[in-house]
C-alpha cells in the first residue's frame, strides 16, 4: 500500500501543472445569447423609430384649432371607409340571361311615344272608372256580408 500511496503523490506533482481543456461549447451559448439580445435590442429600436415615424404623421395630420375660430363649412371627405368594397346594384349587372330574354341585346326605350301614352291613359281612365263603378254598386246593394278583420273578433251566431 505504501508503494501505492507514492505512485499517487508521484503522478499528483507532476501532473499538478496540467488544467482540465476548455470547453468551447459555453462561449457559443454567450455568443448566442449576445445575438439574441442584439436582436431583441434592434426590433425594440425599430419599434421606437415606427411609433415616432407614427406620431409624426398623426401631429401633421391634426388640424389645430385656436378657440374663437370660424369655420364656414364641414370639411369634404373624399376617403372611402377602410371596409367599403366597390358592390354593384342589384339588378344593375348585364347577364348573358338577359341578352336571351331581350332579342337583339337592346332593352325597351324608356321613353315611349306620345300615340303608346295615349293610349295607355285611356285605358287606365277606363279601368279606373270601371273600379268606382263596381264599388257605388257593391255600396248600394247594403253592407257586406262579413265584416273585414280576423273572423276570431266576429261573433259567432249559434242557432238551435
């Protein structure tokens, strides 16, 4: 044993001068971490500039208005709303439908001759007084055999 406990002391002095090697795996992870935080610095200073960039654009946007100012008339907008999407009218599209149901693609005048206006009128006047007509005879002959309105406001004649 003793011859043991000198071999140790022996390789203990000469290998005292010796030091563990130096992982290189710990510097990376610092690299890393620098990178990461010189990231992180860079997008807070973009931000910063954005916001500044921001409030500029809002300061030179704001119309400042001194108290005991007039004004004339309410300003014009010609901005459209940020959600308004371009929607035609119903009805306003041209269809292929339609070319079918309108031979020869074109669709009737609106404005029509005097003889066709005439013409209608004259029908209208005649219908018209047909319907007048029709109601003095419904009024003479007496009241109508059942009242308008729902028939649960009617009472109900029960006879035995």
């Amino acid at each position: 044993m003793e011859q043991e406990t000198r071999h140790v002391l022996f390789l203990s002095k000469n290998q005292g001068s010796q030091q563990p090697e130096m992982q290189a795996a710990p510097k990376k992870k610092s690299e890393r971490k620098k990178a990461f935080q010189k990231r992180q610095l860079d997008k807070a200073r973009q931000k910063k500039e954005e916001k500044a960039m921001e409030r500029l654009e809002q300061e030179l946007l704001q119309d400042t208005v001194k108290f005991g100012e007039v004004v004339l008339q309410p300003p014009e907008l010609t901005a459209q709303p940020r959600r308004s999407i371009n929607r035609d009218q119903p009805g306003k599209k041209s269809l292929m439908l339609r070319k079918l149901l309108n031979p020869g693609g074109m669709s009737q005048p609106l404005t029509t001759s005097l003889a066709r206006q005439r013409i209608l009128g004259e029908e209208r006047e005649r219908a018209v007084k047909a319907y007048r007509a029709l109601k003095k005879l419904q009024q003479h002959q007496g009241p109508p055999a059942q009242p308008p309105g729902p028939a649960s406001w009617r009472k109900s004649k029960v006879h035995l």
